[in-house]
C-alpha cells in the first residue's frame, strides 16, 4: 500500500513539475511584443473580398536583428522578393537580437494585427520555419494548439516535449536530415515519436544524407498543396 502511494504521489510531481516548466516558457504567460514583420499578399487580393489562407513563416538564428531586409536570404520572403506569387497571405516576422522565438509573446501582437488589417480565413492558419524557427515552429504550436490548421517545421525541435500531445488534433509535416550537424535529426525523431504514441497526426521526411541547408524545400510547391489541404474543424 505504502509502494502504491509513493507511486502516486511521485507521478503526480512529475505531472505537476512538467506542467509548471511549460508553465514558465509558455509565452501566453508573457506581456506581449510587437516583432515587425514582412508581409505578402495575393495578387488579386485588392479586387476579391474572399478570406484568405494564412502562413507565418520563421526564420532561423542568422537572420535575427533590426533589418527586415535579412529575411530575403532563403525561405518565402526570399521567393517573394524573386517574384514568385502565393495564393496565400504571408506574415514573416523577425526575431530581435539575443532573443528565440520562445523568449517573448510576439504571436497575439502578431495575430491580431493582423486579423485587423487584413481578410484571414481563421480556419486556415498555418505555421512553418527552419533551424531556430523549427524550434519555434513547434513551440508556439504547443502554446496556441487551438490556432492552426497544420504546422511545417524543418530541422528544428523543441525543449519541452512532454507537451507536444497538446498537438495530437494538428497535422504536422515535418523535415530533417540524417547528416545535420547543427540540430540533430533526433531532436525531431523524439517529437515524431511522442506524437505517434498519443496518435497524433504526423507525416516525417527524414532527408537521407542531407545536413542542415534544406532550406531549398520552401521551392516545393508541394508543401503549401499540403497545407492548404488542411481546415481547421
């Protein structure tokens, strides 16, 4: 009876001591900041008045700071600044200096603002980034699971995966290389895992012999088909 009780009451500390941790770098629990941001919209959004889908993208750790214009370097704002057209919005926000995607409350400013100003579909929300913005990737999904339709993450992962079940609802599409030296393709295989055991909804390219540099995946418009796919119910 004593062995049973200790049991117990060491389960209930462990739940207690995972949900406090979560507790402390949920960023809900943060005053929030206003990140700035590049924005992208549809062609003919001036002249439709349909709601449109809507993808945050979020950049890795070299393109932190005060200068909007290092985001052009890879990923969407890149293929935006080379003229390619989206059927979708397209917020890209920059983290500051010193800072992670985790460290402030950037994505109720971020949200709001834009629901204001502009016609979201809020059954189609959709989140991808790479390196540091994988990790973001999958930690705001983990704070505002009610909030997207489906995430992308690429090589990223996130610090606390006890969590990651609050998910389990959200299709996830996620990549890592089995060569990457920067963040270790089992940062995402431990998530993948936990996933797949309280069912969740995961689809995982392992990118054999491929490092880090896989930004080149955001040219695949098979990806965004595969968002798109995707409402929220």
């Amino acid at each position: 009876m004593r062995s049973t009780t200790v049991f117990f009451l060491s389960a209930v500390l462990l739940l207690v001591s995972r949900f406090g941790a979560f507790a402390q770098t949920n960023p809900q629990n943060k005053r929030p900041e206003k990140y700035p941001y590049l924005l992208y919209l549809p062609k003919e959004y001036a002249t439709k008045k349909d709601d449109y889908p809507l993808v945050i993208y979020l950049h890795g750790g070299s393109q932190k700071g005060q200068d909007l214009n290092k985001l052009k370097t890879y990923g969407l704002p890149y293929l935006v600044d080379k003229g390619r057209d989206f059927n979708f919005i397209i917020a890209s926000p920059q983290c500051p200096d010193g800072k992670f995607w985790s460290t402030d409350n950037w994505f109720d400013s971020l949200y709001t603002d834009l629901k204001m100003k502009y016609r979201i579909d809020p059954k189609r929300v959709y989140l991808t980034g790479i390196s540091m913005g994988g990790y973001g990737v999958w930690q705001t999904a983990v704070a505002y699971p009610d909030k997207f339709a489906a995430i992308v993450p690429l090589c990223g992962g996130c610090d606390d995966s006890t969590q990651i079940c609050r998910i389990k609802h959200i299709p996830v599409w996620t990549f890592h290389g089995t060569a990457d030296d920067v963040i270790s393709i089992s940062e995402t295989e431990r998530l993948v895992r936990r996933l797949e055991e309280c069912k969740g909804q995961v689809k995982f390219t392992r990118l054999e012999k491929e490092g880090h540099g896989i930004q080149y995946l955001f040219e695949n418009q098979a990806i965004y088909d595969w968002l798109l796919k995707q409402h929220k119910k």
